[in-house]
C-alpha cells in the first residue's frame, strides 16, 4: 500500500521539462476523488521528485469544515515582489519556475490552483497563474495544456483553442513587467481516482528595427505687390513648406526676375538660401526689387534641396504704372503799356496712375509786381505755387497768375510742374510789353506878318505823347517860293538843298519828350505863304505833316 502510493505520489509530482514554442517547463496537477495526501515540498516549487529518496508522507487529512482561505506564502523573485495566488484550505497549489525551474532565473512563475478533491462529475473550477518574472514585456504568452488524464475540460476564462494535437491553448498574447494573467478552467472527473492534466508556457519575444522611411517633398507661394508706381519699391514674399515627411535640406528660393526688375544691387535673380525645412515647417522669406520701366510683370519661382526635390511657385503678376506730366503756357506774346499781364498754366497727366501731390510753380518776371493768382496760388520769393493735389490719367489743370509790369520790354515766366513719382517738366512763356506811339509835330513861326526882307523864324516841335519810344525820326522842311534858307538847328544837324531842309535823324525820342528844331528864313515878297514840315519815324512809315502860314507884306 505504502509503495503504491508512493508510487502514485511519484507519478503525481513529476515535473516533466518539455520545449515548445521557444523554450517551455511543462507543470502538472491532479485531484484524487477519494481522499488528499499533502507532501512536504521545496519551498521552489511543489510536484517535487528526485530519484532515489523517498517523499516524507503526511497522514490523510480527516473529513472537516473547509479551512478557511489561505495565501501561499511568496518571496520576492528578482526585481518583481513575490506573487501568490490566494486560496482556501480546500485548495492546494503546485507552482514551477520557466524555463529554468529556478525562480530567479526564469521568465515565467506559474500557479496551478486545484480543489483538493471533488465529486465524480460535477464540475469545478480549477486556477493557473502565469506570472512575468522580469521588468521587460514577454510577448505571445502562450500556455499549453499538453496532456489531460480523467478531466473533460468544459469552458474557461479566456476562452481556449483546440489544437489539432487536441491539445487546449490558452493565448495570453504579451504580458507586462511583473504582471499576471490568471486563466480559470471548469472541468470535471468523469471517474473515481486521479484527475490530472499537465501544463506547459511558452513565451516568443521578438526583436524588431525599423528603419523610418520618409518623403520630403516641397511647396512654394509666392506674392507680390500687384500694383505699384515707378518709383515704388516692389515687395516679394516667398512661402516655402516641407509637405512631405522628414527634413529638407539645403532649400534654396529662386526667382529670375522678368525683364526690367532688379534688386538693389542690380541683379535680375533672386537667390535666398531657406536652411532644412521639417517635415511640415514653413519659411518666409522676403525680397524687394525695383522695375525700370512701366508695364506688366508676370513670372515664377522655383525652391529646391540637395535632395533633388524642385518645386514651383503660382504665377504672379505686378503692374507697374507712372504719371506723366506735360505743362503749357498760354500768354498774349505782346501787350501795351499800362495793362497787366496773365499767363495760363496748364497741366496735364497723359500717364496710367494718379498724378498725386502735384504743385507748379512760376515765377513773377523781373520788373513786374505780383497781383493774383487763381487755384490759391501763393506768392513767396518772387515765385507763384499752386498745389493741386492729384490729377486723374488724361486729366488737366489750368491756373493762371497776373502780373504788373511798368517799363517795354520782354516779361519771360518760366514754370514748372512735379507731382509723385512723375518726372519734373518746364515751360516758358513770354509777352512783349510795347507803348503806344503818338507823335505831336508842331511848326510856329514866331513872326507874323512878316515884313519882306526880315528873317523869320519857325519852331518846329516833336512832342512823343505815346508810350512807346520814338526812333529814328526824320524832319523836313519845305521854304516857301516867296522865301529864302538862311540856316537851321536843332536836335540834330539840318542842311538846305534848294528849298528842302533835311535834319538828321533823332535815334529815339522817350515817352512824353520833345525835340525842337529851328529853321530861320527870310522873306522875298509879299503875300501868305505856307511853310511845310514833314516827319516820319519806324513807328509812323505815313509821313505827319504840319503846314505853318505866314504873312508877309511891305
């Protein structure tokens, strides 16, 4: 009897050392459906055998109330704390260290909780521990019930598969640091004596790289000042994106600018160096560029990496427009002394932009006074500004100023008119001031009646009662046929040929100055006779003509 148990005892606490998966210790367990025999064991693990000694047999237990719940005694294994599963006193426990048997060693502790015995079929429930001995995941846990005698397993928590060996599998899939898994089987004896199943885990823990694989991959925005004027600066703003994944080096931005832009230094290309963009990361960058000329400019850009990559910006556009000026000036080209003078200013815009800002100036003419100015024309330092504010592509202004002259001669306004970013222009205007000639030619004969054979003497005036200067006047004279030339004087040299006296002539006679002349004749008979005297000047080519009568007698 003694040896059958004993046998029976070896039978029931072998551990059997199977491979399966990568590495695995197969646990087994029984109940007996008569009676339970405890063992004193290794505190390592239960199911302890070694060939050749004999178990210590403990005395049957005697039929009593349950014992009340207990809790295998654990110690720390490694770095986890010790871990046991708690139990009653009708419960009794095997536990076996994977896949050394040596706790501190191993990679799995596994618990097998079993009634200490039961009822020929009924079902009971029945516990296996899985426990993660070390601080790392074990992935693909995998207990494996490889051998089952007298037990028809029913169900269990999680749910097993059937092998094609008929094997039950329970995937615990991967198991954390420390932690355990506990899978709870209904099963029951389908015969008095022995029910038993043996167990095996099996864990398969990979080892992984990755090689993260990315596209960078580039964008480009570009914007512009979409109108300026000719003098403006135009701004350029680059938006450069990695859309791709992982980094962009060395991005450039490139713009050949369109004929007619350039930056500041001259160049018509655009180069900005953008560094390594991330994925996802966004640059602006920024330039200015100046046009030549006006007109429509259209192009696009380009950013690239050392990579190869490339991409091209939106096409953009700026338009560049000016103002042009054109000034005129109205005046009449001559005028009398004694009215004032006006001058019209005209200006004009025959550009594409606003003409804004715009002021023209002109000056007062030398000898003349300032006396109005249209538009709010102001006077400062001998010069006229009038301020017009803007002026509208095909528009004109006109303005006028007036002016005071005093003495002949040329009164000459020089104008000018600038506005915003237009080019400055000139003008000139002028206006002759003339006088208004007006010769007053009178002869007197300063005796009269004249006795024949005395001498007579006529006084010849020329009085310029105009405003302009007389020149070169010419006096004759005439003696009458009953006279005779005795001499003659004046402003200038005379001479007698015959009876004609010629003066030399007056260069120039001012506004409201005379001249006199003198001829003295003597009388030769009786009678009333007519003295004649003729002038003629550049202003006056029809000869003036004043007839003095004299009367002689004896």
């Amino acid at each position: 009897m003694g040896s059958k148990v004993t046998r029976s005892i070896r039978g029931l606490s072998t551990t059997a050392l199977l491979l399966g998966g990568i590495i695995g210790l197969a646990a087994c367990a029984s109940d007996q459906g008569s009676r339970s025999t405890e063992y004193a064991k290794p505190p390592s693990y239960s199911g302890w055998t070694d060939e050749g000694s004999t178990p210590v047999a403990v005395q049957p237990a005697r039929a009593a109330e349950p014992a009340p719940a207990r809790v295998v005694p654990a110690a720390a294994v490694g770095p986890c704390p010790g871990y046991a599963p708690a139990m009653s006193g009708a419960q009794s426990a095997s536990m076996m260290a994977f896949p050394t048997g040596d706790a501190r060693t191993s990679a799995l502790l596994v618990h097998h909780v079993t009634p200490k015995e039961v009822r020929l079929n009924e079902s009971y429930d029945y516990t296996i521990h899985v426990t993660n001995l070390t601080q790392g995941t074990l992935q693909n846990v995998v207990v494996t019930q490889v051998s089952r005698d007298n037990l028809e397993v029913a169900s269990s928590k999680p749910a097993f598969t059937k092998g094609g060996d008929g094997n039950l599998n329970w995937a615990l899939a991967d198991l954390g640091p420390c932690e355990t898994e506990v899978i709870t089987i209904s099963a029951k004896a389908t015969k008095i004596g022995t029910a038993s199943d043996c167990i095996t885990v099996s864990y398969n823990n990979a080892l992984c790289a990755a090689v993260r694989v990315v596209e960078p991959a580039l964008a480009l925005r570009k914007t512009i000042t979409p109108e300026v004027l000719l003098c403006d600066a135009i701004n350029i703003q680059f938006e450069v994106k990695n859309t791709g994944t992982g980094v962009a080096r060395d991005v450039v931005v490139r713009d050949q600018l369109a004929s007619g832009l350039a930056t500041a230094d001259g160049k018509n290309v655009i180069e900005i160096p953008a560094g390594n963009l991330g994925a996802g990361e966004t640059k602006v960058l920024n330039a200015v560029v100046r046009a030549s000329k006006t007109g429509r400019y259209e192009n696009v850009a380009s950013a690239t990496s050392s990579g190869g990559l490339k991409a091209d910006s939106n096409s953009v556009a700026t338009v560049v427009r000016q103002p042009v000026l054109t000034i005129a000036c109205q005046a009449r080209e001559a005028e009398y002394i004694g009215r004032d003078l006006t001058y019209r200013l005209c200006v004009k815009n025959t550009g594409d932009a606003p003409a804004n800002d715009t002021v023209v100036t002109a000056n007062v003419p030398a000898g003349a006074t300032f006396v109005s100015a249209t538009d709010g024309g102001t006077v400062a330092g001998g010069n006229v500004t009038f301020r017009l504010g803007s002026i509208a592509p095909n528009a004109e202004r006109c303005v006028s100023l007036v002016v005071r002259p005093v003495n002949a001669g040329d009164y000459r306004v020089q104008a000018s008119a600038s506005a915003a970013c237009a080019t400055a222009v000139n003008t000139t205007c002028n206006t002759n001031l003339r006088g208004i000639p007006a010769i007053l030619l009178e002869v007197i004969d300063i005796s009269d009646p004249l006795l024949v054979g005395d001498n007579e003497t006529y006084l010849i005036i020329v009085t310029n009662q105009g405003s302009a200067p007389g020149t070169n006047i010419r006096v004759t004279c005439t003696v009458p046929a009953a006279q005779e030339f005795v001499s003659a004087s004046g402003a200038t040299a005379g001479s007698a040929q015959g009876k004609v006296v010629t003066f030399a002539p007056l260069a120039s006679l001012a506004p409201k100055a005379r001249a006199e002349y003198r001829v003295v004749t003597r009388a030769t008979g009786e009678g009333d006779v007519r003295f004649q005297t003729t002038l003629t000047s550049d202003q006056f080519t029809r000869p003036i003509e004043e007839t003095e009568s004299t009367n002689q007698y004896k």
